[in-house]
C-alpha cells in the first residue's frame, strides 16, 4: 500500500530523517555543549543550571562509576523524580559506557526486585526517598552500588530531602560522587548507534514487566523524527520547555534529549500532582512547548491560578501517552487558543510513531500522521493488510523501533511480524489524509493517565490476597484518568474479607496508579468451555 499521510505533510516536513546523524545521544549532548555552554539546560526549585554546568557534573558521574568498576554495556538503574539529579546522572551513565535502566520512583518492593533482577543491574542510583523499597529487596539482586539522591543535588542547593532507609549502610551520597568525580578523568566510550541507551520496562503476559532494549540509535531516531515533524517547535537556542512527564517514562526522556539537540531551557517539575506547586513553576516562564497527558492537562485548564500564567510565548500542547478527550482539548483551546496536539507512541518505539502535525488547527480526533522515516500497516488476523478504510493491527517498521525485549525470545517472536513489523496490539483505521484512528486494542492492557496497567500483574496481586479463590481485572472509562481498574474476585470458601481489605492489600503490591479502584465480588467468574475467564464478558457488567 502507498503511505496516504505523505500527502499530508507540511512542505517544510521531511519524509524521511537521518537516524545515523549522530553516533549516540552523547554525541548530541556534546554538540550541544559546544554551541549553548552559558546557556540555562535546566530550570528546577527556581535555580537553573547551564549546559556547561550540567556537563561537568556528568562527567564527575562517569569518572566516578569506572572507578567504582562500571564498564560498557553494564546496566545501571535509575530511580529519581524530575530534579537536577536526573540529568546528571543520565549522561554519566550513558558517558560511562553503560545502559541506563529507568525505574519509577513510586514502585514497590516486588517491582523494583524484577527490574533489578531482570536487567542484571549492579549499580543503583535512587532517589532518597524510595530508598526503604530497595532496602526491603536489596539482599535479593544483584546491587552492589548504591548512590543515593537529595533533591538538591547537582545544583548543590541544600534543600530537605527524605532519610537515606539505616539498612542501607553501604550507599554513597551523589553529593560525594559529585565532589570525588570532580577529581578523576573519565576515559571516553567510543559508543555506537547500537549500543544500548536504555532499559524502558513495560507489561508482560504472564504479569512480570519485559525490558525493552532502547538502542543510541533509537533514541538519535526519535529525536530527529520529532524534530522534524514539527520543526516550528524546534527554533535553535528559543524554546523554553515544561518537563512534567516523569523521565523515568519514554515519552519524558525522548523529549527531553530532543530540546537538549535544539539548546532549549527545559523547566523540571518534580510532582505534577502539586497544581500549586506545578502553576508556581510555570507562571513566569514563558514556556513555548508542554507536553503531557490528558489528566494533567485537564486539571491545569480547571485550576483556579491558571489565568497567573504567561502564555505570551506558548506555541503547543503534545498529548501522548493515553487518548486526548475532546472535552478537555476544548478547555485547553479556551485557554491558549489551540487545541492540543495528540500523538501515539509506545516504549517499544521509544516512543513516538504518530503527532498531529502543526498546520492542523482542528480537533482531528486522531493520533496525527506517521512521523518521518515512519511505515505503518494494518494486518488482519491472518496477517494480511486490512483494505483501503478497514481496520487492523497497526504493525509499525522505523528506526525507532526497539532491537527487542531483554532475555525474551518468546516474547521477541510474538512482538514482530515476519517481515520485521512491530505489533502493537492496537488496531486502528487510517482516515482522510492518512490520519491515524485507534478504535480498539487487541490486548487487555489498561491505559490510567498514561500509564500502562497490564491485568495479569494486577491478578497476580490479587490472588495473592488470603481469601481470593480467584479474580479478573478489567479496565473501566474514568473521566479523568482515562480509565481505571477494576477487579471481579471470588471469596475463598469461608473467607469474609473485603473490598477494602483487597485494596489494602495491592498498595503494598503495587504503584498506585495499578490499584484497583474498585473490587466487585461474584460467586463465579465468566469462563470459556477450557476455563479461560473471560475478561469481554466482565466488561459487558461495567
């Protein structure tokens, strides 16, 4: 089939990027640096730190993990909110030579010991206030390092942070890393286009999280694509940009390492969820360019400070990560003047494959257009494209496109079609000018402000729960999040327990936005003829 978005395309929008235009993200750091050294590269806690400042810290990072023993391609966590701590210790990772694993700073014991586990990771820089889930897992990996992080680091701002957890005796603090590093040379990694840059995990069938293995050139990739497609959001050494996103999250990192290319100022938020703090962040910025998820924007345009904002240099609203809902685009529009840009992505694409692209000015309902460099098909069930306005499988090839998932050659097999297509277990339609339209998903992963909740984890959980004989979980419409989860249990025989004691349950098991919100007991569960529950027929009670 012909790629019907091309017709779409701006005149200024490339079909096709360079993914080689530089060897790794490193090598867009370092020409950054070059052309913006006094330039402000983060703004956080009202201080702000240039690129120069940023990449002496990096440096004293590397220096002092290849002393400590790091060496290329070793897997390194990391597990920090958005403060100056991230940036530093991201590009000392990657100048190390080493793979950066992307931890949620929110995880619990359980799912912090899978990812360390599976990655193999032995060196572990965490925030320190997560640092009692390591403690509660420690004996159990493979962590032999530990560097743990206070707010204030890397700008050297004394600002109070949570206790460092007593078990953890042997951890050492950024700060002195900081201050040790600052002393050693750092011995340059020759890194390539497949060199692994980060570890981003995501759901798996049997309720463990699979690692997709994001290459340099990957993320070179989709920096590019992103710039490209929207090259008016790009104006070299101009955009002040709001990192709410989490960068633990791909969509966070990919843009941020995309404004670092252009020199942009980016200003951090460490807590989206404190609008207060969130509006006094932002108010005087000026910023061009926000991205985010639905909720966040939903619950900025109905915050009662947002008229304190300037808005004298916003250009754009990006929303990735779940469905835009009308509604809310329709707020922000009254607010800004512009409807939010929705795009679609996944961390296995690291992560944008779709945007709405600038010259649209309308509410398209839509993820947007395949981004440069970008092929899109829609199988059926037998792996035959759908015809012209049917619906299938979005399969997508690009250089963005993940090497595959950590160890998980079953999964690897499943994920990609013969001829080297990802699944992405969405289906979809392309409408008039190649828009692309999700209408359904083929998995039953569920989808709460952006982040993926994957019912087999969520089960797991459950079952473990005294009292649960067994249980469903299925994904419910929430205006505000999107949706969120729901669970159908039956009782053990004899068991009284309840919905709350379920609940309370799974927050020791679970991030918070995994939580069920709801626990609905039934005397049986909705099987197939071979006892397969099915989760369709759950959703049919909602």
């Amino acid at each position: 089939m012909t790629k019907p978005w091309l017709s779409t395309y701006s005149k200024n929008v490339p079909q096709d990027i360079d993914a080689d235009a530089f060897p790794s993200t490193i090598a867009i750091v370092d020409e950054a640096v070059a052309r913006f050294a006094d330039k402000p590269a983060f703004e956080c806690f009202g201080t702000t730190m240039s690129y120069a400042e940023i990449d002496r810290a990096s440096r004293a990072v590397a220096g002092w993990l290849q002393k400590a023993g790091v060496r290329r391609g070793d897997r390194i966590a990391l597990m920090c909110p958005n403060i100056f701590a991230f940036p530093v210790a991201m590009l000392g990772i990657l100048r190390a030579g080493a793979a950066q694993v992307n931890v949620n700073p929110l995880y619990t014991p359980r799912e912090l010991g899978h990812q360390l586990n599976d990655a193999g990771a032995e060196t572990i820089l965490i925030f320190s206030g997560s640092t009692p889930v390591l403690a509660e897992v420690l004996e159990s990996t493979p962590i032999r390092n530990i560097v743990t992080i206070d707010l204030g680091d890397g700008a050297g701002l004394d600002i109070p942070s949570p206790s460092v957890d007593a078990r953890l005796t042997g951890a050492t603090r950024l700060a002195d890393v900081l201050a040790e590093g600052a002393d050693q040379d750092f011995i340059p990694v020759d890194l390539n286009g497949e060199d692994i840059n980060f570890f981003q995990y995501t759901g798996g069938t049997t309720g463990l999280s699979k690692g997709a293995v994001l290459t340099h050139r990957n993320i070179v990739a989709n920096s590019a694509q992103f710039a490209s497609f929207m090259p008016e959001l790009h104006e070299t050494g101009e955009e002040i940009v709001v990192l709410a996103l989490p960068l633990y999250h791909i969509f966070g990192l990919m843009v941020m390492i995309a404004y670092i290319a252009s020199g942009a100022k980016q200003v951090m938020i460490p807590d989206p969820r404190n609008m207060d703090a969130f509006i006094d962040a932002i108010r005087d910025t000026k910023f061009s360019v926000i991205p985010g998820v639905n909720t966040m924007f939903q619950a900025l345009a109905a915050h009662p400070r947002i008229g304190e904002v300037d808005l004298s240099g916003y250009k754009v609203a990006i929303g990735g990560g779940a469905a835009v809902i009308r509604a809310t685009s329709e707020k922000w529009k009254a607010l800004t003047g512009h409807h939010i840009k929705e795009g679609y992505g996944l961390s296995e694409t690291s992560p944008v494959l779709c945007l709405n692209p600038m010259n649209v000015a309308d509410f398209t309902e839509t993820c947007g257009l395949p981004v440069c460099s970008t092929d899109i098909k829609l199988l059926d069930d037998d792996g035959n494209e759908v015809p012209e306005g049917g619906e299938g499988e979005i399969c997508a090839a690009g250089p963005q496109i993940m090497r595959g998932y950590w160890n998980n050659d079953h999964a690897n097999l499943a994920a990609f079609t013969p001829d080297g297509y990802f699944r992405t277990g969405d289906v979809g339609t392309f409408i008039e000018g190649g828009f692309l339209k999700i209408v359904d998903r083929k998995k039953d992963m569920i989808l709460v402000s952006g982040f993926n909740v994957y019912p087999n984890e969520v089960e797991a959980a459950v079952t473990a729960c005294d009292g649960i004989a067994e249980c469903a979980c299925i994904g419910v419409p929430n205006e505000k999040s999107g949706e969120t989860v729901r669970v159908y249990a039956v009782r053990a025989k004899g068991a009284d327990l309840s919905e709350a004691d379920v609940i309370a349950h799974c927050r020791k098991e679970l991030a918070a936005y995994k939580v069920p919100k709801q626990v609905t007991f039934l005397n049986t569960l909705p099987k197939s003829n071979v006892g397969k529950i099915l989760r369709r027929e759950l959703r049919d009670l909602t």
